[in-house]
C-alpha cells in the first residue's frame, strides 16, 4: 500500500483511479487491507490473473467439487463461474 500512497502523492491532483493487483478465488490477500483502502479511495480494482494457476488450480484447491455444483446450478462454464 505504501507504493500506491507514493504514486498518489507523486501525481499530485491526478487521483488514482485503478490499481491492478493479484486477486482470485484462491489468492483474496487484498480483501483484508487494500481491498476496504480502494473502497474509501474510490479506486478500482483490475484484478490480475483472476483464474490463479488456471482453472486446473481451481480444481486443486476445491476438492469438494463446490464450483463444480455451482456450475450444473447456474448453467455457466467453470472460467465464468470462478470469474464471477
């Protein structure tokens, strides 16, 4: 956070407006700290790579198969399902 605090100082009144950071069903790191600071900030969150290690990553961290209940009850593909 403290390199998006100096970004917003060195563009003085040019607001930050997005930020693109690591978010995905697996990595949700930003949700504790920068997530709420983006909120306040009104700035966007671009998230990169939002599929993690890809879909097959998904299946690994989801042994329990709930993405793939999710994905006979809504009709959509699994890359939808996890990008929503």
């Amino acid at each position: 956070m403290a390199q998006l605090r100096d970004a917003q100082q060195a563009l003085g009144k040019c607001p930050v407006v997005s930020n693109q950071v690591r978010y995905s069903l697996i990595d949700r790191t930003i949700e504790k700290d920068l997530l709420p600071y983006y909120e306040v900030n009104k700035i966007t969150v671009i998230a990169y790579c939002p599929l993690a290690r890809g879909l097959n990553g998904f299946r690994d961290c989801d042994p329990g198969g709930a993405t793939n209940g999710l994905v006979r009850a809504a009709g959509k593909s699994s890359a939808q399902i996890v990008l929503n």
